[in-house]
C-alpha cells in the first residue's frame, strides 16, 4: 500500500476541475505564515459542541482544548486569503478516549480538530473548501498581523467582533514536518480531510502572558463563551513560512444520534450559486475589540 505522501507525489502536476474551479494537483499552500494558540476549555462543555456520537474532546487530565489557527495564505492554488480556524481537539470512536494516551496512538484514537467556525477571506475559498470537503467557510472580515514581538489577528462578521487573538512573537524554535486531520460537518456528514505541512515553527509551553483570545458578540461565536477557556495559552505557536498540501481524499460517514438532529443542516444550497471571486471584504474594525473580555 503506498503511503499518502506517496500518492501525492504520483498525482503532482495533474489537472482537475471541481464545482467548477479548476486547479492543478496538489492542492497547496507555499510560503504561508501561520500562528496557533491552544487553551484549555471544559471537557464537559465541549462535547455539547461535537456532533453525532463519535467525536469526544482530547482530554490534557479533565480539560480539553480549544485551538486557534490562523493562516495568512498568500501562495496558494486558488489565490491569497487568510483563514481563521477555532477548532476543538478531539478523537473518534465508539466510546470516549482516556486522557492524553491518543497523542502517543493518534490513528488508533483518530485524532484531530472538530472545525467549529472557519472564516475566510474569499468567495471562491467558501466555494471550494465547503463544497468539496465540507469545511464550515464563510467570508467575513480578517486580517493578519505580524510586528517584531507579536502575531495577531482580528475575525469581524456582519459588523460585530467574531474573535481577537494575539501571541507574543514566540522565543524556541524548530523545524516541523508533520499532518493534521479536520473533522467537519456538512449535508449531514462527518467529514475528514487530512493535510501536511513543514516549516519552521516557533513555539512557547506554559509561558505566561504569552497570548490572549477575545471572543465577541457574533451569534456564531457565542456557544464559546460556556467553555470556560483558560485565561492563558498553554501553546504558541508561529510559522514564518510554512509549505502545506491537502490530501487529494477525505473521509465521510453518515452523522448518527438517538434523535433526529433538531436543526437541518447546513446543505449544498448554500454554495450552489457561490462564484470564484478572490477579493476580499474590507479590512475588521480593531474598536470592536474594546470592551469585550477574554
């Protein structure tokens, strides 16, 4: 059986058209600064917010976590954006995973990240990323900002203060040549896609002060704010320039409960007659941050 990385390079160069945006294989990411803070949240709280009955949260003792990834594409197949991840760290099985042992067995324990909200930059990254791997894309208001001693960036929707957060430039370094695994819901699917990436990364473990988060007033951020999140990161991180590639598969599964799920979900309509911009909404209003607590 050939590896993944394997078959990435097999298909590497090869043309494709999905919902009708063409693009050459792999899909990639080059030259793309990122930043990563991790908190710790309500493991309890936290479960209320993974769907079906397969996801549980990774658990650091009776804490889970919540991540925060921001990506500053600026090299990518389908053009510039910049993508605003919160995701809550999970694992997938019949029963919940015991605490910290799934990171030494993450394919055992099918660790990953349940993207909860994902804005992004553009139209066409909306159409491509929900349509194609289910990812919860919506075009909002972002930036990205990166100075001698700190990364930051500010997630604005509809008006309102979506999320704020903000790293201290981090002081140890080391390079990094890894995967992760997203698991999303859409058309009443679980979905997991799995995508690989090397840099440089700078990173800081239990430092204090070294980052904050700020959630605002937006509807879809609201459900956050019952986690109880850790007034402080136990994890920084910040790539300067990190070169990624998407697997050219997912996975997917029915999603399952006791009961019929109370809210329909999202479906194809709400991409079907999205088009291939790549502008951007105007920059956030960083007032918004003012008066909000992390």
């Amino acid at each position: 059986m050939i590896t993944s990385r394997q078959r990435l390079q097999q298909i590497t160069g090869l043309r494709s058209v999905v919902d009708g945006i063409p693009f050459t294989l792999p899909v990639y990411c080059k030259e793309t600064p990122c930043l990563f803070a991790v908190f710790t949240i309500d493991a309890g709280e936290a479960a209320k917010l993974l769907p079906g009955v397969e996801l549980s949260p990774f658990r650091i003792w009776n804490r889970g976590l919540l991540v925060v990834t921001v990506v500053n594409y600026v090299n990518t197949n389908i053009g510039k954006y910049i993508e605003f991840s919160i995701a809550i760290a999970c694992t997938r099985g019949t029963r919940p995973s015991p605490p910290l042992i799934p990171a030494l067995f993450q394919s055992k324990y099918g660790v990953g990240q349940f993207v909860f909200d994902l804005p992004v930059s553009s139209e066409i990254s909306v159409k491509g990323g929900k349509g194609i791997w289910g990812m919860p894309k919506h075009q909002a208001n972002l930036n990205f900002e990166i100075t001698k001693d700190s990364v930051s960036s500010l997630y604005e929707a509809d008006g309102m203060l979506g999320m704020f957060v903000s790293i201290d430039m981090p002081p140890m370094s080391m390079p990094i040549d890894t995967h992760a695994a997203n698991y999303c819901t859409f058309r009443g699917l679980l979905m997991k896609s799995y995508l690989h990436f090397k840099g440089n990364l700078r990173f800081s473990l239990f430092r204090h002060g070294a980052g904050r988060v700020v959630i605002g007033d937006h509807p879809r951020v609201q459900a956050l704010k019952k986690l109880d999140i850790g007034r402080e990161p136990i994890f920084t991180g910040f790539v300067p320039s990190v070169d990624g590639v998407l697997d050219d598969y997912f996975e997917t599964w029915f999603l399952a409960g006791n009961i019929p799920p109370a809210i329909p979900r999202e479906g194809m309509a709400s991409v079907i007659d999205l088009g291939l911009s790549q502008d951007w909404l105007p920059a956030p209003d960083p007032s918004l941050i003012h008066g909000h607590e992390s």
